[in-house]
C-alpha cells in the first residue's frame, strides 16, 4: 500500500481507540439516533457525543440527515464490527490462557 492509503487506515483504527466512539458505533448498531438518544444512550454530554459523532462522519464510519433542527446519525460502514469483533476476540483469547494460567 502507498503511504498515504496507510496513513488513511491508520487514522480510521486510531479513532477506534476511543472508548465513547465504540459506544457510539455500538448504540448506532441498532438502527439511527439522534445526538440527543445518543448522548443519552451512552451517557455522554451532548457537545462530546457531537465532536465524536463528527470525527466518525468524516472518516465514513457514520452517515447524518437533518430533519429540522434534528440531526440523525446511522451506520454506514458496518465492516466496523468485522474489525472490532477480531479485536474482541483476541483479548478473550489472552484473557482465557492467563486464567488457566492462574489456575494452575
């Protein structure tokens, strides 16, 4: 890959590194939400769950509409989850050999 379309992925996976986008990522798996329902949902203020909710837009995890004075975020990359339950898999691959590890 070139060094700018690994600059590019680098930035996406960087932005996964955040708790609050996972939960947002996750709280939008279950079909589209408003700034308000998000923050809510996720027990993030309003204007964090927004800058978040910003930087998921821009680098194309998230898709927005307006609907009067209301935005409404969505998934538009689900190929998030593919990479995040690879992740999740290998820490309970680490968390299940150091338990076994203890029990001995």
């Amino acid at each position: 890959m070139r060094p700018e379309v690994l600059a590019l992925v680098a930035e996406r996976i960087k932005a996964l590194g955040e708790p609050a986008r996972l939960q947002i990522l996750g709280a939008l798996h279950d079909g589209t939400k408003s700034v308000s329902e998000l923050a809510e949902q996720t027990g993030l203020g309003q204007a964090n769950a927004s800058k978040h909710l910003q930087l998921l837009h821009s680098l194309g995890f998230v898709a927005r509409h307006k609907e009067g004075l209301h935005v409404f975020y969505s998934l538009a990359d689900e190929s998030v989850f593919t990479l995040c339950d690879v992740a999740c898999g290998g820490i309970q691959l680490q968390l299940d050999a150091r338990l076994r590890a203890l029990a001995s």
